[in-house]
C-alpha cells in the first residue's frame, strides 16, 4: 500500500512540476497546482491512515496437528462436552440428536485490535431444513459453561458469532437459513431462542454453508471499536460482506472458544482451524486518547436506533404487501373511472349525430 502512495506521489508530482514551470505559470494553472497538491497529500495520509499489519498469534490459534488442545494446564485449549480431536478437525459434535461440544482458550487476550478467521464445516445427514441446530465463536467473560446458545450459557458477557442453521420462528419467511449473526451480551441479556436472536442481533447475513465440498470459511475483525464479519463460502476464495458496525466496546482479557449444540435434528460441526492475528493500526491522538479509556462491560452505541431499524426491516414484508395491494387497488379503481368516463363521452358524441 506503502510502494501504490509513493507511485502515485511522484506522478502527481510530476504534473505539479510541469504545471509550475515558468512558461505556464497563470493564476489559473496556480489554483489547479494547489488544489492538486492538496489532494496529493490527502490520499497520502488516507492510505497511511489505513494502513494495517497483522501478526499471528500462535498462542490463541488452533491449527493442525492440535498439539495445543488437551487436559493438561499447559496446554493452550480444552475440550468440553461431546468435542474430540481427529487428525483432521475438531468435531464439536457428531451427527447425533441431543449433543454438545466446546473448544475455549485457556489465555485470556488482552489485544486492542485483532482478527479471527474461522475455517468450520458443517455437514451431516439431514436435508434441508432438517439438521440443526448451529454453532458459534465466542469472544466472552466465561469460558466452560454448558448452556442453550449454541452449547454456552446464556447471559454471557461479550461478543457471540452464530452460524445457525435452523430456523426456530414460525411463519419464516423473511430469512433464510442458515444465517450468520453477531451479538453483544453484557450479562443480563438473554438470547431469544424462539425467535432466532432477531431482538438482540447486530446484524447479519444468510450463508448456505451445509454439505459443501469446498472449504468454508468465517472472518471476524475487531478494530478501532468497528465490528466486522465477513463469509467466504463459494469457494472462489473472495470475502463477502456480512456485517460492519461501529461502536462497538468490548473489554480485554476475555477468552476465545468454539461451541456447538443438537438437538431434535443434528449435523457434524467441526472446527478445523482459528488463526488469530494482531493488527497494527496507526491511531490519531484522539484514538489513543480514546483507547486509553478502560472497557469493563461490553456494549454497542445506539442500540436502540439500531433495534429500531430491525423493528422497522421486520414490519418491511406486511408494508411491501399493503403497498402492493393499494396499488392495485388503485389501479383497479383508475381504470374503472376511466371507463365511466369513456363511455360518458362516447355516449355524448354520438348524441351529436343525431
């Protein structure tokens, strides 16, 4: 990104050099070169401004063979419920009914910045519709605890990714399944279950990542309190937007895990590898002003305009049904009173006739 600014400094420079030179020198040429200086060195401090590094974590990945994961207290991961470990991936649970498995870090990260890719796989039996329930990344407070979200407790403090491949809400129509979404608990906030987290989720996106024979893959990036999610899921090994929320305020020191939950219906949910990178972010002096101030209980900025709009998105369906049917109606009733009024003026003019 670096070595892009640079070539394109000096090309702009030297159209700069060519409009100061003495034979062109005109109030006219002395505004352009001005403002064309000016956007130089914005783009120069945009590009720096954005400008990212990003280190592995080794300590806080689960990658091939899983040296790291096992009982002992030094190990870097842990296994809990139906989890185990092959050669080639972590099953958190195996196409069964009624189980659930986990994988959480023993360290807790205390990183600023930092991004999380997720190389999962779910697959099973069951068709369409009839495998659930789902699996999720964790980012929270508590680690180890069994619970209905996915395998984890509810109530949980910090940050939840869910790839849920069952739809629980009747009447679904709007969504479709599976979806990736996120949410912020702060400890008191529960998961609806029953209507698929829609009350508390931040955002999200549908992803048909069941029985795929390419490898699938999730993204999670926290940056400057800026939320992102991304999916790649078509095998083209391109990233696709699923949700980027600013204002989002989540404390260090918590742990990383992997959990996943069946129930009536189930699937094969395993992890096969979390890499987890350090970015280095270049930060104004507000940044750092701001970075310094302490996070100790997760939140989002304005929760309640962003519950809102996804009051107004959910209503979005019954508003396209009365729009159209109005509309309809409307037309209906202009066409009929075009018609009156045809026949009204057709019914004159032969009167003239006679």
């Amino acid at each position: 990104m670096a070595a892009i600014s640079c070539r394109r400094h000096r090309r702009d420079s030297k159209s700069i050099h060519m409009l100061f030179s003495p034979q062109k020198m005109t109030p006219f040429t002395i505004l352009c070169s001005f403002i064309l200086l000016l956007f130089t060195v914005g783009q120069c401090f945009a590009d720096d401004d954005h400008e990212m590094e990003e280190f592995l974590k080794r300590e806080y990945s689960l990658t091939k063979p899983y040296q790291a994961v096992g009982p002992l207290s030094s190990s870097h991961w842990e296994l809990m419920g139906d989890a185990m470990v092959t050669t080639e991936q972590v099953r958190l649970t195996p196409d069964m009914q009624s189980r659930q498995g986990a994988v959480w870090s023993r360290l807790p990260c205390h990183l600023n910045d930092w991004e999380m890719q997720v190389h999962f796989k779910i697959h099973g039996k069951g068709k369409k519709n009839l495998n659930g329930d789902g699996l999720a990344i964790w980012y929270t407070k508590e680690r180890m605890q069994k619970g209905p979200v996915f395998g984890n407790k509810d109530n949980f403090t910090g940050l939840g990714v869910f790839v849920d491949t069952y739809p629980n809400e009747e009447k679904q129509i709007e969504r479709i399944f599976p979806f990736v979404l996120a949410m912020v608990g702060n400890g008191t906030i529960s998961y609806d279950h029953e209507r698929d987290g829609r009350p508390t989720e931040l955002g999200g996106c549908n992803a048909m990542v069941r029985n795929l024979k390419h490898d699938t893959f999730l993204f999670i990036r926290y940056v400057r309190r800026r939320l992102t999610v991304m999916i790649d899921i078509d095998g083209q090994h391109e990233w696709r937007d699923c949700l980027d929320l600013p204002g989002v305020r989540l404390p260090k020191g918590f742990y990383f895990g992997a959990t996943a939950i069946t129930g009536d219906l189930s699937d094969n949910h395993d992890i096969i590898s979390l890499k987890l990178y350090q970015l280095t972010v270049l930060r104004s002096k507000q940044e750092e002003e701001d970075q310094e101030e302490e996070i100790t209980i997760p939140s989002v900025d304005n929760m309640e305009l962003l519950r809102l709009g996804q009051t107004e998105e959910g209503m979005s369906g019954l508003a396209i049904f009365f729009t159209v049917l109005f509309s309809m109606l409307g037309c209906i009733f202009l066409v009929v009173v075009g018609l009156l009024l045809y026949g009204h003026w057709n019914e004159n003019r032969r009167k003239r006739f006679y």
